[in-house]
C-alpha cells in the first residue's frame, strides 16, 4: 500500500463548504458514464437547475431535475475527485456530493469471485465506479437459488443490512453453507451509529489481526470518520477504535467454517472513499483480507482450566467471558489425561473471596498444574492479592507485573498477569479477554457471540 495521498485529495479535503461530508448524500461515479443523482423533497422539484461544482468552480453543463433526478455525464478525471451538487439558484446550498473515479478498474484477483447481498447504494455504486466484479442478489434467497451457478471459487460474499438478519448465527450458516467468507458492511445488531463528538482519525497504529502489517506505515492523510457505532463485543480486533472495534472478525462456532472468515465493518466508507488514497486502499485491502480466508486455522476446540473460583461461582453478571468459556473448560483435574488436553489456565482473583492461604503450596494439584504451566499452556492471572505472595513458584514482582507481554518478568514462562480487579470488568477489560481465548482457540459459546451489548451493559 502507499504510503502517500493525491494532491488534489488534499485541497479538497482541506476546502470549507457549507456542510460536513458526513451530512450530505454521497454517490460515486466513473469518469465520463452517466449518473443519475436522486435528489428527494423540494430539492428534487421538477425544473430546478443544478451543477456540480469543484475546486472553486463549475464543472461541465448544468442538468434539470427531472422527476427528482439529475443526469450528468461523470466529468473525466485521472484521480479520484469529489463533486459538490449545487443549484443554480442558490450558490450556497450543497445538496450532495459525487465522488468520481478514473476510467480504470481496480485490481483484485480474476480467480476470486465477489458477489454482494443486499448490500447499501453506496458500495453497489461504488463497486462499479471502480469495476470490480462484484455479482448482486437482493436476497440470501436469491443467493441460495444461484450458488449452483456461482464459480468454485466464489470467495468473498459482501453484505449489506437488508441481509445480514439479527444476528451473527445468520452471516455463520450463510458462511458455512455457500463456503464463503463474509464481509458485512452494515447490521441494525451491531448497534446504531451514533454521531461523534470529535473525528475519528485512523492510524497505522490501529490496525491488527489481519491488518497488523500496516502498523509501520506512516500515513500523510489518514482516513477521518465523523461517525462510530457502538457495537458488539468480537473475537479479534482487525481495525481498533476509541473504546471499541471499528473493523473485527466474529469467529463461526461452526468447525466446518474454522477456516472462513466472517468480518464485521462499522466503518460509514462512503464518507471517505474517493478522498484520500488510503481509505481507498484500505478498504481494498480489507476486502481481499476478507476473501483470502485462513486456510489451516484449526476450530474453536481448545480446553482451559479455572484454577480459581470453582465454576459454580462463576456468575454471568460478574465473569461474563470466564461464563460464556465454561462449556470449553476442564472442571475436573483428574479429567486432564496430558498437559496437550489443556490449552491454557485462568487464576481469576477478582472479588472480595480470595483463595485460602495454603491454596498454592497446600495441594498436590497445584504441584502438577506447576509443571504444565509454560509457553504453550499459558497462564494468566486476573487482578491481584496478597495471597499471590504464598505461592513461591510464581514469584511475584508487582512492579513487573503490569507487562503487557505474556511472559511476565519474574515469572515463570508463560505467565500473563492482569491487574485489573474490577467486577464486572469493563468493555475494554471483557474485548481483551475475549481476543485472548480467541488467540487460544478457545470456544466462548454462543453467548458472546450472538448478543450485542451497549456500553458494557450486556456485554459478554
């Protein structure tokens, strides 16, 4: 990807106008082929005279609205350039906007095969402003009536809210049943946007799971979003927010679909698509990420072990994550044939009832578990306590402790220790627990996934 941005991207986004792009209907076009702009209410009064403006200037010939639409021929560009539509009559007044792309076609793989479902105007637009060869259906319906005639190889299958159902288990089965990732643009689930007080700007520096190769990039004009939602929790984080994911993907419960990926976008696009390099290319990159899959990821089958509190003092509305895990957990030690059987082990020290003071050094199991605790069956301790100071296998450093890197300093190998004590735990607190058993191939249920939660209030 690079690194730079058009110049012309940088006087546009730099130029006052009347109205924020996030206000204003945005359509994309490509040079010198028709666009019918629909204009709704008294903007789209018959008659009524309009042109697009750029730069300062008029463009081309104005067009009459006719029957609540204007007809322009896309004026030919070499880089992409956002059109303001403007009436005759009123100078002042932007009525949308219309991003127009060069007459070249955007690279993708001829053997990876797009095809979109219900997907919103703008991507339908936006998709053939850039010629990608995206095949549409309205309906998953639609889709299944097709698959027959869908190419092997159909790869990446976008969706849009009049598809994407109410809930994850929907995009999963569609998943599982066409083979095919999924990429979902928008979903009335995943939570409202909501307008935000401030810009969202995003940095190399957000980006991680299949994205994490961009953090050492330096962008000159980073993609800036004037709207966030707030969304469910997910399994990895692709595209980092102030508080939540922007861009994750939502692992299939389903074994059959260990190696699909189901991607979920918050992102509004629209509003930056066509203005700077990087947004273009980003949201590119996005789609091929989506479409490559991850061939050879093993399932969501991995066991872990609660070292402390016992599982039926584990309660939802305290423990939400270690709740939604303990279909995938080993409750009983001597259920525990070999150290390969258990993927990880979880000390949970959070709340008011530590364990007793002999817990550590007191039991022969402790002893055993001692010896499995290493680089591939990982340890990690949730909040302190005194009590930790007991156990002389551990060590503990508490001015080490804070690392962020899964051996902590001072411990043995393979130690994570959090020191986070709050009950329940915060968004961010729960977002990072659940990557980490992710990280583990460790199965949360289909409570996290399958319900969304709002400012920590239902979160899993």
């Amino acid at each position: 990807m690079k690194t730079c941005t058009c110049l012309l991207a940088f006087w546009l986004a730099a130029a006052p106008w009347p109205l924020s792009a996030g206000e204003l209907p945005i359509l994309f076009a490509r040079s010198g082929r028709k666009a019918a702009i629909p204009l709704g209410g008294d903007d789209g009064k018959t008659g009524r005279r309009v042109a697009l403006w750029a730069f300062g200037r008029r463009w081309g010939e104005p067009a009459t609205v006719k029957s609540g639409v204007a007809d322009f021929a896309a004026p030919k560009v070499r880089v992409p350039i956002v059109f303001r539509m403007i009436p005759i009559d009123d100078v002042k007044l932007v009525l949308g906007e219309l991003v127009v792309y060069p007459d070249r076609p955007a690279p993708w793989e001829k053997d990876r095969q797009l095809v979109a479902v219900g997907t919103p105007d703008w991507f339908d637009a936006w998709s053939e402003a850039v010629g990608l060869p995206v095949r549409k259906f309205q309906k998953l319906e639609s889709l299944d009536a097709g698959s027959e005639q869908l190419a092997e190889k159909a790869a990446l299958a976008i969706v849009g809210r009049k598809a994407a159902g109410d809930g994850p288990a929907l995009v999963h089965r569609l998943a599982a049943e066409q083979k095919i990732n999924v990429l979902v643009l928008e979903t009335d689930w995943l939570g409202g946007n909501q307008t935000a007080s401030r810009e969202i700007t995003l940095s190399p520096k957000q980006m991680t799971g299949a994205l994490a190769d961009l953090q050492t990039q330096s962008w000159s004009l980073p993609p800036a979003f004037r709207q966030r939602a707030v969304r469910i929790s997910n399994r990895q984080t692709w595209i980092a927010g102030p508080g939540y994911p922007l861009v994750e993907e939502i692992r299939s419960p389903q074994r059959a679909a260990s190696s699909l990926r189901t991607v979920f976008s918050c992102l509004p696009w629209q509003q930056q698509l066509g203005r700077t390099e990087i947004a273009d290319e980003l949201f590119l990159r996005l789609l091929k990420e989506t479409a490559k899959g991850a061939p050879g990821r093993p399932p969501l089958d991995g066991r872990w072990r609660l070292l402390y509190p016992a599982a039926k003092d584990v309660k939802a509305g305290e423990r939400p994550v270690l709740a939604a895990a303990l279909g995938s957990a080993v409750v009983d030690a001597g259920g525990e044939a070999g150290s390969q059987e258990t993927r990880a082990y979880v000390l949970d020290l959070r709340g008011k009832t530590p364990p007793p003071p002999d817990f550590f050094e007191g039991t022969a199991a402790m002893k055993t578990i001692e010896a499995r605790i290493g680089r591939r069956s990982p340890l990690l301790i949730l909040g302190d306590n005194p009590v930790l100071d007991t156990w002389k296998w551990l060590k503990p450093d508490r001015a080490a402790h804070r690392s962020s890197s899964m051996d902590t300093p001072g411990c043995p190998p393979g130690v994570l220790w959090w020191p986070d004590n709050c009950l329940p735990p915060s968004p961010e607190s729960q977002l990072r627990l659940m990557q980490l058993f992710t990280d583990w191939n460790i199965s949360l249920g289909d409570t996290p996934q399958e319900a969304g939660y709002e400012d920590g209030k239902n979160g899993p």
